[in-house]
C-alpha cells in the first residue's frame, strides 16, 4: 500500500512540475511576443541584423531600403533614430556611393529633405518594387548588375501621385546586392532606334 501511494505522491508531484513549468514557459513567450507587438515601426526595422540576415535579392533590397524610406518620411522618428535608420540604410549601398556620400553631409541632407517633406504635408502611401522577373541583370566590368524599378505613391495635401525610380544595384564581393545609385524614371530619356 506504501508502494501505491508513494507512486501517487511522486506522479501527482510530477504532474504538478509539469504544469507550473508550462505556465512559466507560455507566462514567459506572452511577455517575449507582447515586447515585440510593443516595438514601433522605427525599432522593427532598426532591429534587423543585416550581417546575418542580409536581404539574398535585388527586390529584397529594394523592399527594406524601402521599410527605411517609410520610418524616415512616415514616422516621427527622433533625431538619433533618423541616424540609426540611415546608417542602416547605407549598410544597404555600393562602396563606390558610399565614397561620394559622406555620412555628415548624409544625414545633414537627410534632416533637411525630412523636414521639408513634413512642412509640405508629403508621406509615402505605398511602395511597389517590380515583381522579381523584372529585375533586369546584367555583366558591368566583370561584376554582376541589376536593375529594378520602383513605383512609390506619394500623397501631398490631399493629392495623390506616383513617382518611379529605377534602382541600380551591384554584387559586393561577399555576394550582397549594394545599391550604387537610382534616378527617377522621368529623368530617363529615350533612345532613340
């Protein structure tokens, strides 16, 4: 009888173990996925390791260059946020724009652009990279290119419009699509046949 009941208190104790330790594990997952609903837009995209999840596309590029964008114009990011965002952003760019692009002048030019777009009541409402079969790569000097374009509707006191830019991206040499330089497609002008 001892047996018997000793086998009970050891399994109820087991049960009993079993059942705090699931609680504390899914008490402890509910404040880990509230902590990230907590996150705003700017701390998401900031919290990104791009030397360990650097984006493997051209499009991929493109569409966090463009989560970028949005926290910069969109949000009302603080100024040390907008200088995260843009030392992430150059994380994303070609060493040759980078040295033609110093990160004072950078981050100057970007304040400035910001608050112009703020004063004139301009947001991005949409961004939308061409599908991947778009992406046209090319050879350059031996290095692999592509080009993509982009197509961003911007809204300005109550009027909508779209503008596109074309993004020119080139490999590194661990692989990586940098962007060297975009312009916009308006400023494209025909060749001739």
């Amino acid at each position: 009888m001892k047996k018997a009941t000793a086998r009970t208190t050891i399994i109820i104790v087991l049960l009993v173990v079993a059942v705090v330790g699931y609680y504390a594990y899914l008490a402890n997952k509910s404040k880990e996925s509230k902590a990230e609903a907590s996150m705003t837009v700017v701390e998401t995209t900031l919290s990104r390791d791009l030397t360990r999840d650097y984006p493997p596309t051209p499009k991929e590029v493109i569409k966090y260059y463009n989560e970028i964008l949005r926290c910069l114009y969109n949000e009302d990011s603080s100024e040390e946020e907008i200088g995260a965002l843009t030392v992430k952003m150059r994380e994303l760019y070609d060493d040759d724009l980078l040295a033609i692009n110093e990160l004072g002048t950078h981050q100057m030019m970007l304040m400035a652009e910001i608050a112009d777009w703020k004063t004139n009541s301009r947001r991005y409402i949409s961004f939308s990279p061409a599908s991947s079969t778009d992406v046209d790569t090319y050879e350059y000097n031996g290095r692999s290119c592509a080009k993509i374009a982009c197509a961003y509707g911007i809204t300005q006191e109550g009027r909508n419009f779209q503008i596109t830019q074309i993004y020119v991206l080139r490999k590194d040499e661990n692989k990586h699509w940098k962007i060297l330089g975009w312009m916009d497609e308006s400023l494209i002008e025909p060749q001739e046949e």
